[in-house]
C-alpha cells in the first residue's frame, strides 16, 4: 500500500517524461493508466492497481527539481529499476546498493530525470 494518495510532477516536456516514466517504471510493476490531451499540454497517469502518480505539462520554465521514492518489492526491482531508468534516458545518481546512513537495510537506487528530478526505488527489507 502506497504511503501517499497521489503525487504529482509538472514538466514542460511531457512527452519525453512520460516515455521516461514508462521504461523506467515497468519493473516496479508501475505502468501508465491514461494519457490525457489539454489545451494545457495534457496529463499522464501511473500507477500499478490504481493511478497514484501524475504528470501534467506546464508552459514556460521546467519547475524546480523533486526527490520521489517509489516503493520497490525487493533488491532485483531497484536494480531493473535502476538499469531501465538509465537505458531510458535517466542519469546515474547513485547505483542499486545499501544505504546504511538511512538503515541497515535500506536498498535503493537514484537516477535523474530527463527534468532533472531525483527518482529512486527502494526496498527496506531483508536480502
């Protein structure tokens, strides 16, 4: 179950987020759920059971970069994360491993968005 309700990312490059978003997203089992025409630019909708996570177009300047976490179900998802993410466009922030400064078994991996934002899958779990 997912901590938040929804979440929301704006870009002014909606298309090239969304096809980020669905390579690097299919290993979590994230998929999109809908693509939506605005006169606004349009929004796409995530999520595995359920939309949970959006992303709308904005005109003008890409707004200030976010840290989203998506919840993995174990170590092999932050790595096939991890590696579609890069192979989708993203850039490395930080390959699959633990992070003891946040707990012993804390296991993620960080990739930058074409946007610029930060995005990680994690597992805090046993190996």
């Amino acid at each position: 179950m997912s901590i938040f309700d929804h979440l929301s990312l704006r870009t002014t490059r909606l298309e090239e987020m969304q096809r980020f978003y669905e390579a690097a997203l299919a290993p979590l089992g994230i998929d999109r759920k809908f693509l939506v025409d605005r006169p606004d630019g349009g929004v796409a909708g995530f999520g595995r059971d359920r939309v949970e996570f959006f992303l709308g177009a904005v005109q003008g300047t890409e707004p200030t970069p976010a840290h989203i976490a998506f919840r993995a179900n174990d170590r092999e998802e932050v790595s096939a994360f991890y590696a579609a993410a890069l192979a989708a466009g993203g850039t490395d922030n930080g390959a699959p491993g633990i992070r003891p400064k946040y707990h012993e078994a804390y296991y993620a991996a960080f990739v930058i968005d074409p946007a610029g934002n930060n995005v990680e899958a994690v597992f805090q779990g046993p190996a």
